[in-house]
C-alpha cells in the first residue's frame, strides 16, 4: 500500500531540496521525521509538512500499519521559474530567478 503527498510551487531551489531528499530516501518515517526536524534547512522543514500530509493519508486507509511505513521517495522537481530584475550601474539590468520545487513523497508498507 502507498499513501502519497505533493506539495507544488513550493519556493525552494530544487537543487537545494533534493540535497535534504535524499537524506531520508529508504528510512522508516519515523526515523526520517526525526532527521527532517533537526536539519537546519528551508528544504526540511518544507519536506517534513509533506511527509506529515502522507502519513495523515495513510493513516486514513483502512488496515495500515502507520508504525511499519518507510520512505519509498522523496521527489523534487523543478517547477515555475520567476524571472526578476535587478537595476545595474549604467542603466543595466540583472536577471534573478526565483527558482520553485513541486515536492511529492511517497510512503510504502
């Protein structure tokens, strides 16, 4: 049985959150909430209300052993760019973009 959570235009860099990711990939959940709670990461905390999410949905199908879940993955990917300017000297400009993550986790039996 799997119980899954996505999270979408999260405004975190995917690079950065798939470094926590892959932290707890293949941990009992919770172990891996354990870990996410004590990362001192935007990502963490980000990924830890994600898993909470998945859990609360596994929690609502019938005869799943909650304690006996594991952390099948933890995918990020890359959503919405924003595209910003920045004013420059000499009447220039700087693009900045504001990369975004659409996070899902799955949790398995």
């Amino acid at each position: 049985m799997e119980a899954k959570s996505i999270a979408k235009y999260i405004r975190v860099s995917p690079r950065k959150a798939r470094l926590v990711a892959r932290n707890v990939n293949g941990m009992p959940v919770e172990d891996a909430m354990n870990v996410l709670k004590f990362t001192p990461n935007k990502a963490a905390g980000i990924i830890y209300k994600v898993m909470h999410a998945a859990l609360a949905n596994a929690e609502q199908v019938p005869g799943t052993n909650v304690d006996a879940l594991v952390v099948k993955q933890v995918i990020v990917n890359e959503g919405p760019t924003w595209k910003r300017f920045m004013p420059r000297s000499q009447g220039r400009a700087n693009t900045i973009l504001k990369r975004t993550s659409h996070i899902t986790v799955i949790l398995e039996d």
